[in-house]
C-alpha cells in the first residue's frame, strides 16, 4: 500500500468512528429532556417532524456529501458533514492551505494539506463561536455600526472570492458558469420558481457539462497543434 | 425551575458539550493523522504549519458571519443549544429553519410567548433528525467516493476528470454565488465584485510576496463587505 493509500484508510477509519460517535451526541439534547425531565414529543409527533424535516432537506442531505467531495476530499467531508459550513468556511479554509503551501487538489499531498486546513478552521471557529456566546452580547454593542453592518455582505464576498480561485487556469470555463447560474437562479427567483434543490443539481451538472465541452473543444486545438507540428516537419 | 433557567442550566451545556467535544476532538484526531502522514508525502513541517496559518487567517472572517444569527438563536434556544448547534453540521439559518418546523409540529412559534419546553423539545428533535440525515449520507457515501473517482480516473482520460470535477465544484459555487446575487439585497453584487477583484490584484502581487497568499482570502473578503457597506 502506498502512503497516501494508508493515509486514506486512516481518514475513513477516524471518520467513520466519530460520525458515529457525532450522530449520538447530536441526540443529547433531545434525550436529557427525555430521560432527565420527562419532557418528549409522542413517537406520532417525531414520525412527523422527521417526516417534514425529510422532506425538506432530503435532496440536500444526498446531494451536498457527494457535490461537495471532490473539493474537500476524504478527511475533508469527515469534518465537514460534522461541524458544518462546507461552502463558507471549510472549503474555502482547504483551498488556501493547499495554495500556501503549492499543492494541487485531488493529488495525496493536497489531501495532506486539505486535512490540516480544514481541521485548523474548526478550531478557529470553536474559538469565535465560544467567545462570542460567551462575550458576544456585550462585545457586539462595542463594535462600530459599520463593521456589524458590513457582516450582512459576508456570503457574496466569500463565495466571489472562492470562485476565482477556483478557477485558476479555466477563467473561460468560470465566467461561462458564472453567467448561466446568475441567469437560471434569476430566473427561478423572478420568472418561474422551481425547487431550489433542482437549480443546485442542474447548475453543477451543467457546470460538469461545461467541463466537458471545454475539454473536447481543447481536444481538437491540441489535435490541429500536431497536425500542424507533423504537416511542418513533412513541409521541412 | 423557569423555562429559560432550564434550556441554560449545566445539565444543558453538558448535553450540548458532548457534540462539541466530538466535534473538536475529530478535528485533532484527523490533524495529528496528517501531521504523521506529512512527511511520507514529501511534505515539512514547515509545510503544514503554513497551511494551518492560511486556514485559520480564511476561517477567521467566515467564523464571524453568523455571530448576529447566534444571538437570536440563544435568545430563543439558551446559549448552549445554540453553541452546539452553531458549531455542528447546519447552518445558521438551517437550524432556524428546522427548529421553527419542529416548534409549528407542536402548534406554537418559535419567538412566541406559547414556546414552552415542549416546544422546545420539538424543535430539538427537529435539529437533531435533520443533523442526522447529512451524518448518515456521509458515512455512507464516502468510503466508496475515492475509488469512484480514482476509477473514473484510470478509466477516462484524467484532463477530462479533470474539467469535470473542476465544472461542477465551479457549479456549485456559482449556484451560491448567484444566489446572493440575484436575491436583490442591496450592496451584494458591489461586495461580490470587489471582493472578486481584489482577491485577482492579491493573486499578482502575491506571485512577489508568496506570503500574501495566505491572507487574500480574508483580505478579499473585507474589500468586499467594506466596500458594499461604504456604497450603500
């Protein structure tokens, strides 16, 4: 086996463990009103709150582990479907680890490096999250109204800056996706309004689609480029 | 005992620290692996404490963003419902959402007076179904999504793989990025087009100081919201 082979094994072996062990203590909460004050919903009324909340989030739970993989890769996906904030944090924190460092995505160093960024960010947002439920009420007040105002942009700025890392060497393929989905969601958002689940998936498969296209169009440039090679060596 | 002492009491924060502490603990686990790992993989330490400060100056600024969401969210659920669940699987806004869902199960609103214990009960079994759901899917799905995509590699041409992978991790991030940009909040296209920009003017400079590249992210981010805020 090679080292990044067991590197692997041992990513799925810790993520396995702990998922399981998360997926007890998100009940905790739920169990202690039970057990230690006897306070529970009926077995009827959880069937329906799982049945809403199913059919609410179904699509996501599917398609967001496996849209979100081939950026965060194994260890990656373990922290991220436990403590969250795949778009806005995780992901972008992988990112800029692998590109501090050089490294590409997807190869075993990059998985190295991913690992450590993601798992960096979830002690930085432990340390945010703690503070400020600890000294969040009275530190908010202090901070100017403009800083406080300007958290409301966060996600724009976050998710425009990703993109254009994103698309270090395909900036042609970036603005061509870029330009559909702003089209497709404005018009689900202004014309016809379907499912947001569905926008998702169909936006990333055309993206994917969008990848291919690139790829058999460049295919046939590298073809003439040697052809053109091979018809200059015969003309020499 | 009152119901706000009772969603804040110490049997509270040590049922909700519980997921902290797996949450926290899996991170270490996965970090000390990489850091063992590292140096089989051609990489120093020097390496990885680089990648470790590009990570947390990036994190930093996103941490931030839901701390105005917190503060709703712990006025409503106690401070220690709402640090576990800010610090586990679901956005903010997501456990919002499935709170609500779970508190109008029982007949009541979640910022109404009638959001009692039972209620709250509700909505904490919604959290908890709903957190469920994404655990589940990932430990099934991703022991099998290497080999699928390592397949896919050795079976297709690795630049088509390539591009795909690349499309459709453009895809998703356009679809979040269109998202804001549609929505027609004021000042969203301003931050995401500044942010944008600069995040391209750091990627020239920092080719002269490689040690930029660990702070554009997070300068980039402020570019935007500043600049957003400053032209509203």
């Amino acid at each position: 086996m090679t080292p990044n082979e067991i590197f692997l094994k041992k990513c799925i072996r810790i993520g396995s463990v702990t998922l399981v062990l998360g997926i007890i203590a998100n009940f905790m909460p739920a169990m202690y009103l039970w057990l230690g004050l006897g306070v529970k919903p009926p077995i009827d009324d959880i069937g329906k709150i799982f049945l809403i909340i199913a059919s609410t989030y179904l699509t996501s739970w599917i398609t967001q582990p496996i849209t979100f993989f081939p950026l965060l890769g194994t260890s990656g996906s373990y922290v991220t479907w436990l403590s969250g904030s795949g778009a806005e944090i995780k992901t972008p924190a992988s990112n800029m680890a692998q590109k501090a460092v050089g490294v590409e995505q997807g190869t075993p160093q990059g998985n190295v490096i991913s690992t450590i960024g993601v798992a960096t960010s979830v002690f930085v947002t432990f340390v945010v999250i703690t503070s400020f439920v600890f000294a969040g009420q009275y530190l908010i007040p202090l901070l100017p109204v403009f800083v406080t105002k300007s958290f409301g942009f966060l996600l724009p700025a976050v998710f425009a800056a990703v993109v254009i890392n994103m698309a270090k060497g395909n900036l042609d393929l970036c603005a061509a996706i870029v330009v559909f989905a702003t089209l497709t969601m404005y018009v689900q958002k202004h014309i016809f309004g379907f499912p947001t689940w569905f926008a998702t998936l169909f936006i990333v498969l055309m993206g994917a689609f969008f990848g291919y296209v690139k790829y058999r169009l460049t295919m046939n440039k590298d073809k003439e480029q040697l052809e053109n090679v091979v018809i200059e060596s015969n003309v020499k | 005992m009152d119901f706000k002492a009772i969603i804040n009491s110490p049997a509270m924060w040590l049922a909700c620290g519980m997921m902290v502490m797996v949450v926290i603990g899996q991170s270490i686990v996965f970090l000390r692996a990489a850091f063992k790992a590292a140096p089989e993989m051609g990489l120093s330490r020097q390496d990885c404490f680089t990648a470790m400060r590009a990570a947390a100056y990036t994190a930093f600024g996103p941490a931030l963003g839901p701390v105005v969401i917190l503060i709703v969210l712990m006025d409503t659920l106690g401070a220690p419902t709402a640090w576990m669940r800010l610090l586990d699987i679901g956005a903010a806004h997501t456990e919002l959402v499935s709170s609500t869902l779970g508190a109008q199960v029982y007949g009541v609103d979640l910022r109404s007076a009638a959001f009692d214990l039972t209620a709250f009960s509700y909505s904490s079994w919604a959290m908890a179904l709903n957190n469920m759901g994404w655990m589940i899917v990932t430990l099934l799905v991703t022991p099998k999504m290497e080999g699928a995509i390592s397949t896919l590699t050795k079976k297709t041409n690795p630049r088509l793989v390539a591009l795909l992978s690349a499309g459709a991790g453009l895809g998703l991030f356009s679809y979040l990025l269109s998202n804001q940009l549609v929505s027609g909040k004021p000042g969203n296209v301003t931050a995401a087009v500044a942010a944008a920009v600069a995040f391209l003017l750091l990627g020239f400079c920092s080719k002269k100081f490689p040690r930029l590249r660990e702070f554009s992210l997070g300068i980039a981010m402020m570019a935007g919201i500043f600049a957003a805020q400053a032209m509203l």
